[in-house]
C-alpha cells in the first residue's frame, strides 16, 4: 500500500509565519515494484515528519496564545457536541451486548458479583476511550478533513494567505485543541453510557442494580478512569492532527476531497488502535493493575 500526501499541501499552506505548516510529500505511486518499495517508505517518513512538525508549530501556537477564544469554542461545539449522539449509541449498545453475554454466563457459573466491576473495568480503560475516539474520527475527524480539503481545493487558504492571516493559526490549532479538549470528555460519557446499558440487560438477566453496583464500586479504581482519560487525551489529539493534515493534502476538487475524507477515517482509526497499545503497555508498566 502506498501512501501519498498530496502537492497541494505544498502549495496551500505557504505561510510566512515562523510557525509554518511543513511541507507535504509528493505523489510516490509507481509501477516498478522494488522503486515502488521505497518510495513508498520515503513517503511514509516524510508523511511522519511532517505531522511531527505540524504538531510542534501546533503546541507553540497554541502556547503563545495564538488560538481565538471564539474560534476555539465554535470548534469545540462542532468536534464535541456534533459527535455526542453517535458516542451514546455506539457506547450503550456495546455495553448491553457485553452485559447480555457476561451476565448469563455469571448466572449460570455463579460470578454474578463480578459483573459489573468486569464491565467498568473494560470501559474506563479500555472501551470507552476507544470507542468515543472511533465514534469522534467517523464523525468529526471527517468533517474537519472534508472542510479543509474544500478550502484548500478552492482556494481559500490561498486567499488567507493573502490576508496575512495564518492557516496553522486560523484552521489547524483550533481544530487541534478542541479535539483534545472535548475527547477526555466523550470518554468520560461513554463510560457512563456504556456502564448504564450494561446495568438494564445485566438486571434482565438476574443480576440486581445493588450487585452491579457494588460490583463496581470494589473492583474499579480512580486510577482506572486516569488511564481511560490519559488515552482520550492522546487520542483526541491524534485525530485532530491527523485529520487537518489530510484535510490541508486535498487536491483534485470534489474527487480529493472524498478522498482525502476517507483517508482521514482510516488513519484517525489506524493511530488510535496503534497508540491504545502502545499507552496500555506504558500504563500498566508505570503502574496500572
């Protein structure tokens, strides 16, 4: 698989601000298999060293202070808010699947008690994080994807440009720490979510409110919704970064732009499982249980 970023990052993102936005790859697609190789690893690494230069210039913007408050909080409605519906279906029908399967097997082996304390253990560490980050990559990693790729296509960034106004400033860190703002916070309602599903099918299986409670109450502990929010915050900002990336690499008009929609649900996905395994290992070794 060759992966491509797009000219037209190049060629939008000119800015003279000292906090540029990097230069994008080209295009390394290629018939010969063995160049074709290479260039496609060249093109991976360019690709990782320009996100790790966008996400610097994007932390010292937003350390200085460049980022509108106004700005800032219409991101945070549209990234946060906008996704809130698609968390709460996705997490409550997860966690009433997961509850239908462990509560009939505790009635019948006898491990009611542990339920509950199973079911939140699994979502403040693991389920609700990434369940809220694929939920937030599908609907508000593709919208900012699909908006800046439109403004890049037609010329907007150009035009900012032109105006002396930053797009790092004006479309990328926003967008950045918005998504990092309000992921913790989608994590912390699919917990509760996915911990109310499970409750109603576990009590439809013999399993009483009082016993999953308490359940919870003994197994789970304060660290466990630290780890949760820690990979909610990482997450949030993978997607974010990625997304306006993908979004600042369309060309080709209305074609790139689905296409550098779709390239930005498959990468925010791809990071968050790759970035769970990796802070899950670092969690448990630092001092997780």
């Amino acid at each position: 698989m060759t992966f491509t970023m797009r000219s037209g990052y190049t060629d939008a993102m000119q800015s003279e601000s000292p906090h540029d936005i990097p230069a994008a790859v080209k295009d390394h697609s290629t018939s010969d298999s063995g160049v074709g190789f290479f260039e496609a690893l060249s093109g991976i690494l360019e690709a990782v060293g320009d996100s790790a230069i966008l996400a610097w210039n994007t932390l010292i913007t937003v350390l200085q202070g460049g980022i509108s408050p106004r700005d800032l909080l219409a991101q945070m409605s549209a990234i946060g808010a906008d996704s809130m519906f698609v968390v709460l279906i996705v997490t409550t029908s997860t966690g009433a699947v997961f509850a239908l399967y462990a509560a009939r097997q505790a009635m019948q082996f006898g491990f009611a008690q542990f339920v509950g304390g199973g079911i939140a253990y699994t979502f403040f560490n693991e389920l609700g994080p990434v369940l809220g980050g694929v939920a937030l990559a599908a609907r508000s990693g593709a919208a900012i994807a699909a908006e800046i790729g439109s403004m890049v296509v037609t010329e907007q960034v150009d035009a900012l440009r032109a105006m002396a106004v930053s797009p790092l400033r004006y479309l990328v860190a926003p967008r950045v720490l918005a998504a990092l703002i309000m992921m913790p916070l989608l994590a912390i309602i699919s917990d509760v979510c996915g911990l109310i599903g499970s409750m109603f099918t576990s009590r439809m299986n013999g399993v009483t409110p009082s016993v999953y409670w308490e359940s919870v109450r003994t197994m789970c502990h304060v660290s466990d919704v630290r780890n949760g929010l820690v990979k909610a915050c990482v997450f949030g900002f993978l997607i974010g970064l990625s997304a306006c990336m993908q979004g600042l690499s369309t060309e080709g008009g209305a074609t790139g732009v689905g296409k550098a929609t779709t390239r930005s649900v498959v990468m925010c996905v791809v990071l968050i499982f790759i970035a769970d395994v990796i802070i899950a290992r670092l969690l448990t070794g630092v001092g997780g249980h």
